[in-house]
C-alpha cells in the first residue's frame, strides 16, 4: 500500500474530490468494494489517465461498460467583478524635495500638543488610546503573482530561540497588506480571497449572473439556464434548515406549485433531492419564501424554522427582491393523504433487461436482412 498526501489551491482539491468521486461511480452496483476503496482506486485510475474504473464484480453482463466516463469536471466559483478586472493601483506621486524641508510633518504635527491650562481638567483624566495606523491595501495583481514562488519564512530565526513576547512582537511588526478584491466562495466548497480568485480568473470561463429585477416570469415549468444559475448562486446551499448539500447538487424547486406559481427568481429555490420530496409528498411539509430570499419553514408539529440565503453576507446584491410574486387561482391542498415517497415499479436490473430485449427486438429484422445478403447466390 502507498501513502498519498499533498497540499493544493482550494479550487483544485474541489476538481479532484469531483474527479474522483465520478470516477469511482463508473462500477456497476455489484462492484463489492465500499465507495471509500473506490475513491482510493480512482486515484490509481487517475494516474493512467483512465476515464473510468475497472469493475470487479466478475459478472458475465456487468453494466459497467454501459454507465457514462469519468470525464472532466466543473467547479464553480461566484466572485465579484473587482477580483476578475485587474486594474493596477496607480502609485502615489513623489512628494516634491521643497515640501518637506518647509512644511513640517503630519506627524510631528499631531505629536505637538498646546501647553495644559491650569485647572482645566482632572488629573485623574485617563490619556487618550493612540490608535494604530491603518493597514495598507496593496495591488491585486502583484498579491495575485505573490501567490506563486517560494513562501517567506514567518519567523526569521527557529522558533524555540523565541519568547512569546518576542513572537508577537516579529509576526505585528510587518501588518500586511488589504486586498482590493472582494473574496468570492467556491459552491459547495470554502470562501477564497481575492487573490486566489483573480488567479483563477486568468483560465476560467466566465458567466456573468444577471438579476432578473423585474422581468417577468418565464412561460414555462422549467427555469432557463440563466434563471437557474441565479437561484443556486444566491442559495449556495439547500434551503432546509440543517441541510450543507451545495446547490450544484440540488434541484430548483417551485415554491408554490406549477403553474399556480410562476417560474420567477420569487418562487423558486434550491432543493436536494431527499428535501424536495419531503416538501413535495410528506404531509405537514411546507415553507414559503419572503421577497429578501428568508425561507420559512413548517414542519408536521407546527414548529417553524428560518433559513437565509448562503449568500447574504457576500453578495448582498443576488438578494435584492425581484419582481413581486403573483399567482394563478388559488393553489390546491396537497393531495398526500396516505401517499408516501414515490416508488420505482421496476428494479434497475428489470429495466435494463427490458431495454436490451427492445433493442434486440428492434435490431432483427435489420440483422435477418443483413445475414440474407450474406449467403452466396450458388
């Protein structure tokens, strides 16, 4: 056995947690190894360039060979437009050499203080806190190439040479520098500065998100793609409470029911699957979605939980109400009276039978032919 471990850019180990969980999807069920033994042999996969996992069911009509390629990935990454559009700080201009041999500094200017009148205040007046002076904001685009290269030690001597004092005193000593870029936040995955953004903006495709404001509601139960991408930017994750599932992975639901309910950014968010059908089929289920995107829930007791959207702190802007919310009629009572999570009414192995006897059923009378043109005429 082997060992594997490495440090990467958070964007990267997203690729690879995708990548690798594809590909150790691409076994048929029989496969008898858990999923965390297939993650690990995805790994080898990986590293012979293959596009998908041998299986080891043994099976003589494996379905292996039938389930889609491990192929590439996509990780998406919502930023704002400051970390995309390097634009360089222009540097300050040079004070001119007359200036400040005539004028004194600002500084000895603020350290200069009148002479105290008598009396005038207690002598038990505290002394006033001296704030600190303000951190720098540096230049994206060298904070962004700063990223690549040797990183600079933190200490410049070993750290049991070190009192705790003299630690606080070398890491405060340089304060750093702000980045001008806003972070962003991977979906599903951690928030990333600036920096790493405008880095990964360099090889990126870029989609701009667009508010839908006031337009008006799509004429159809499916959202479009740009509708879609908007709901699961503002989401982030799913809307039940205690649910982290990233909106990549979830559906888009219709608050209030189709065509009831219209299919606008104020009736729709981002549900897994298993939430979706607890909303959908449960009895006692139900939430309602308020203009700033606060989902209220109701569970079967009457109890209430309140969930925001992911993204309220970071991009403030993706929860703007959009156009108000209108209905058609008034919706009907759900129909869950002793109905439960729907069912399949076949077992994947009796679908996958069926299909293989239509194709053969419909490939007959193509293969005849064939075998008829074969014979010889003598």
């Amino acid at each position: 056995m082997a060992y594997v471990d490495a440090t990467v850019d958070a964007a990267d180990g997203a690729a690879f947690d995708a990548r690798v969980d594809r590909l150790a999807r691409t076994v048929c069920p029989r496969d008898p190894r858990t999923l965390d033994q297939r993650r690990g042999a995805a790994l080898g996969a990986l590293g012979f360039g293959w596009d998908r996992l041998p299986c080891l069911c043994e099976h003589p009509d494996c379905a292996a060979a039938t389930r889609p390629a491990g192929g590439g990935v996509v990780i998406h990454v919502i930023a704002h437009a400051d970390a995309l559009d390097e634009t360089p700080t222009p540097e300050p201009l040079p004070a001119p050499a007359s200036a400040s041999a005539s004028a004194p500094a600002p500084a000895a200017q603020s350290v200069t203080a009148p002479p105290p009148q008598p009396n005038t205040q207690p002598a038990s007046t505290p002394t006033p806190h001296t704030e600190a002076a303000p951190v720098p904001t540096g230049n994206l685009t060298t904070q962004r190439r700063g990223l690549s290269g040797p990183i600079p030690p933190m200490l410049s001597q070993p750290l049991s040479s070190y009192t705790l004092a003299r630690v606080i005193a070398e890491v405060s000593a340089d304060p750093g520098q702000h980045t001008p870029a806003s972070p962003g936040v991977i979906l599903g995955g951690p928030v990333l500065p600036g920096p790493v953004i405008a880095r990964l903006a360099q090889h990126a495709t870029r989609t701009p998100l667009t508010h839908p404001a006031q337009a008006p509601p799509e004429p159809r139960y499916r959202p479009s793609r740009a509708l879609a991408a908007f709901i699961r930017a503002g989401d982030l994750t799913c809307r039940a409470p205690g649910c982290a599932r990233p909106a990549t992975a979830c559906e888009i639901d219709h608050v209030i029911a189709w065509p009831h309910g219209p299919t606008a950014a104020a009736n729709l968010a981002s549900l897994c699957t298993e939430h979706h059908l607890l909303k959908t089929f449960w009895p006692g289920w139900s939430y309602r979605l308020d203009p700033d995107g606060t989902a209220t829930w109701t569970d079967p007791t009457g109890l209430t939980a309140i969930t925001h959207p992911g993204s309220r702190h970071l991009f403030a802007d993706l929860t703007t109400p959009a156009a108000p919310l209108t209905t058609k009629g008034t919706p009907p009572a759900k129909h869950t009276a002793g109905l439960t999570m729907p069912r399949r009414t076949h077992t994947r192995t009796q679908t996958r039978h069926q299909r293989i006897a239509d194709e053969r059923r419909r490939n007959t009378p193509w293969a005849e032919q064939y075998l008829r043109a074969q014979i010889p005429p003598f």
